[in-house]
C-alpha cells in the first residue's frame, strides 16, 4: 500500500533551522521514498512498511541528539499528487 505523510517536525531552540534539515536530508536519502518539501511542511511518499521504518529510525536519531522537539505526522493510505506542493481541484 503507498502512503502519503505530511509532518512538521518542530526543534524547541532558537536555532531550529538544522535540525529540521538534518531530517530532510536522511529522509531524501532513503531510495524508494519521494520527499518533497514546502516552506511549511516535509511530504514523504511511498509503501507503507518502507516509509514507516525510515521515519521511525530516522526520528530515532534526530531524538537522541537531546535536542526537544515535536512532530506532528498526517497519515494517508494513498498517493496523493504532492509533487507541485499543492493539490487542484
């Protein structure tokens, strides 16, 4: 099944900007995954257990490097066509 996740991930410091790349980058190296980005929110696509466990491992490490954070997460079981950063209607 492929899914479409949007999230956000949100470092609590005042430079926040690393982190929120860090991220990004370790995702968009993951072959199998579509990432695309937008200026508020990281769109990741494709099959379900592949997405899940690079998200799972990759917030793993972002998590233990002790910096506090959150990441709200949108799951949707199908694909959605985010390439452009928008949907038409």
């Amino acid at each position: 099944m492929i899914i479409t996740i949007e999230m956000s991930h949100y470092p609590l410091v005042e430079i926040y900007e690393g982190p929120i790349i860090t991220l990004i980058k370790k995702l968009k190296g993951v072959e199998g995954l579509s990432v695309y980005t937008n200026a508020m929110s990281t769109y990741v696509q494709g099959e379900f257990d592949l997405a899940m466990y690079h998200i799972t491992e990759t917030l793993k490490e972002v998590y233990a490097d002790g910096i506090p954070s959150s990441t709200v997460m949108k799951i949707i079981p199908r694909k959605l066509p985010i390439e452009r950063g928008w949907m038409e209607f």
